[in-house]
C-alpha cells in the first residue's frame, strides 16, 4: 500500500512541478519530486529512496525535453544517499531539514549540470547556473519541513498507522 502512495505522491509532484509555472518565485523554481525523494528515503531507507528517486526521475523524464533517464538516474543516487542516515535522520530538526534540501538540490543541478555538459549541450556559465540553483536550493529548504511531515503523514496513514491519543 505504501508503494501505491508513494507513486501517487511522485505523479503529483511531478505534474505539478513539469506544468505549475507559478511556483517560479525569485528565478527559481521548487523541485517538488526531489523534496518527496529525499523526505521518503530519510524516513524508508536507500533501498525505498533510490527506488523513490528513480520512480520519480523517470516521471521527470517523461515531461522534460532532456535525454530520457538523466533525471532517474540522477534523482535514484540522491535518495540513496540521502537514506545512509535513515536511523538518525527519521527524527529531523528543522536546520538537518533545510540543509539536507539544499545540499541535495546543489548536488542534483550541479551533476545535471556536468552530464549534459559532457553530451555536448549548450548551456549556460557557471555565475548563471549558480544564479538559477540558489533560489531553488532556497525554496526548497523553505519547502522541506512541509514537505516531510507530509510524506511521514502519508506513510503512517497508508501502512494503518494509528496514533494512541489520550
């Protein structure tokens, strides 16, 4: 059932963030796929997060006009790297949060950057690229606190997770 969730997850995020132009705020734009990839990884561990990341790179894949599987592979190495804390970081405080978010989004522009590079795209300097991944890497670390206790929502709901209340 988890599995179920986590796709219908990644289908939203993905539609949203391929067709949402509005969420375009100061030059840059929130990777909502990347969020629930990592948020999911921090909380099911690499083998769920790389399979996160790859499920979620392929939805990218479809919509964007790069070489199909850049952003499966890219976003599968982001989610199992960012599942090897899974024990200590399940517990997060809003400054791992944002910072997990930021790391993760330069890590992820900055290989996709470097991979069509080398497939001989043209692309922008360096000064530009980093004017474009700044305030996406700010959005983002604005976007993760939300963006995690949603994903531990889900997960809790769609495994019949119940909450004792007194």
């Amino acid at each position: 059932m988890s599995t179920l969730s986590l796709l219908a997850a990644l289908c939203l995020a993905a539609l949203v963030q391929s067709f949402g132009g509005v969420l375009s705020l100061a030059g840059g734009r929130p990777d909502l796929v990347l969020l629930v990839a990592i948020c999911w990884s921090m909380l099911r561990g690499t083998e769920e997060g790389s399979l996160a990341g790859v499920a979620g790179g392929v939805l990218l894949d479809l919509f964007s006009g790069m070489p199909f599987g850049i952003n499966a592979v890219l976003l599968g190495l982001v989610g199992l790297i960012a599942g090897l804390g899974e024990g200590s970081l399940s517990r997060g405080t809003l400054p791992l949060l944002a910072s997990t978010a930021v790391l993760a989004t330069v890590a992820f522009h900055g290989a996709t950057y470097l991979v069509l590079q080398a497939l001989g795209w043209s692309l922008p300097g360096a000064a530009a690229f980093a004017g474009l991944v700044a305030p996406s890497a700010l959005l983002n670390a604005v976007l993760m606190p939300l963006a995690f206790r949603l994903t531990r929502q889900l997960i809790r709901v769609s495994s019949g997770w119940r909450q004792l209340e007194l």
